[in-house]
C-alpha cells in the first residue's frame, strides 16, 4: 500500500470512529493524481483548516437550530485554488456563527452577505495574482427544510427512498449552451465556469438559489464536488447512499468509488440523512 492509500485509510478509520450517532458527515481527498487538495467543506464549524490531503468531519444535526452545510471547489492551480476555498469556507463558517436567535429570513440575507464577502475577498487577491477563484454550495437546514444556494459547477443531490434529483444548477458554459441554445462552444471550453466566487467585479456573481423545500425522514442530502459526480453516475451514487449504515460511511463509500473509478481529480462530499 503507498503512502497516499495508507493516509487515505488512516482517515477513514478514524472518520468512522464515534460515527454512527451522527446524522451528517463531510470527507475530502486529494485523489489519484493531484499533489494538492483545493477542495474544501463547512459541516457545523469544521473546515479544511489546513488544506490537507485528507480531512474529516462528523456531526450530529440538532432539528431544532438552523444549520449551514458548505461545499467548495477551488481552482487555479499551485497554491490558488486551496486558498481561495479555504477562505470561503472561513467566511461562510462566520456567518453561521451569526445565525443563532435570527429569523429565517436573516439567516437568509447573512447568507447573501457572505457570497458578497466572500467573492469581493477573493476577487481582491486574484487581482494580486495569490489565489484563484472557487465555487460554494451552501446548504441551510433546520429539521426537514432546507435551502439552497449555490455559485459554480459543484452539485447538491437530493436522494430519497426512490429517487436521486440535482437540486443545484451547473453554472458552465455547457449548461449555458442548453438553456439558452448558445452555439459554437468549443468543445474543451464547455466545462468553463460562468459563475464562480471571486468574479471580476466588472462582472455580476449570480447566485442560484431554491426556494424553501420540506423534505422526508429518510431523505439524504448530498453536496459534491465535481471529482464525484465526473467520475460516478447517479445511480452508483443511490446505492452507494442506500447501502451505508451510516453517513460518514456513505462519505467513504462515495470517495472510495470515485477513485476506483479514476480519481482524477479532488473529491469532496457532504452528506445529511434527514430524521
């Protein structure tokens, strides 16, 4: 076993320690190929702090407070792309912080806020040329409601008992070619993000946003990065899901297919069961 398998089982073993009491779990790795993690997640205050090649997280999800769930996928090469979603990750962890005693409708706007923090952030550094940009796939929950935001091409799945539904929207320029029967994309271009955090300013971040969704007992949510949903089908991601006895075995499961099936790229995914 090398190096980088035994880290990654390291991580696993220790990710499924004191688990199985918990509702929601977060796992990124560096994968097969890249020498660096540029993934990054937000699962009740626990961050990549240091960008690591691997890194866990397990929590327990009261139904009674409001809980933001985070997935990002940095990008820019060398050091530009971990920074940029580590910083956003901070950013948005802030804003949960605010989120106790709030209403709806101000956990919202706070949300709101950290895009546009965030992305005047990153945008300010990437002028400087010391980080890239990154996407953000935020979550807000309380008990079966659940909202969505969302900037980028990461993705968030709905899974019930039958059925597994994207809730985000890919903002690429593939995605753009579809809805708005745009031609003559290149090819190797389609896969360009239209929206990201740390946009130009000259440029206006649309945020993707659902409205408030009621969910199941049962129900899971499930935000990735693209080094999952590249590399598995849907259908592989349903059963893998089903099949775990737990979410942060799901966590493993879902990374673990994804690198048997190439693992190309970083993944990282957060994954809630509903109760």
């Amino acid at each position: 076993m090398n190096e980088k398998s035994r880290g990654f089982f390291e991580t696993i073993k220790e990710a499924l320690t004191g688990s199985s009491s918990c509702n929601a779990a977060a796992l990124s790795d560096v994968g097969c190929v890249r020498d660096n993690n540029e993934d990054n997640f937000l699962l009740r205050g626990s961050i990549n702090d240091s960008s690591s090649s691997h890194a866990h997280a397990n929590a327990n999800l009261s139904p009674d407070e409001w809980h933001c769930l985070g997935l990002f996928d940095g990008m820019g090469g060398i050091a530009g792309g971990e920074i940029a979603s580590k910083e956003t990750a901070q950013v948005f962890r802030a804003s949960a912080d605010q989120f106790p005693g709030k209403t709806p409708s101000e956990i919202q706007e706070l949300t709101r806020q950290a895009f546009s923090k965030a992305n005047e952030q990153i945008s300010a550094a990437r002028r400087e040329n010391k980080v890239g940009g990154t996407t953000a796939t935020i979550a807000l929950l309380r008990d079966k409601t659940l909202k969505l935001f969302h900037v980028g091409d990461s993705r968030a799945y709905l899974i019930t008992r039958h059925s597994i539904q994207q809730l985000s929207e890919d903002q690429t320029l593939a995605q753009m070619e579809a809805k708005m029967n745009v031609k003559n994309i290149p090819e190797e271009d389609k896969h360009k993000l239209t929206c990201f955090v740390g946009m130009d300013s000259r440029y206006k971040m649309t945020i993707f946003e659902t409205d408030l969704l009621q969910v199941k007992s049962g129900n899971y949510l499930l935000l990735c990065s693209d080094g999952l949903s590249d590399l598995c089908t849907n259908k592989e991601i349903f059963k893998i899901v089903h099949a775990a006895a737990t979410p942060a075995a799901g966590a493993q499961a879902l990374v673990k297919q994804a690198k048997q099936n190439g693992g190309y790229d970083n993944v990282t995914v957060v994954l809630h069961q509903f109760h």
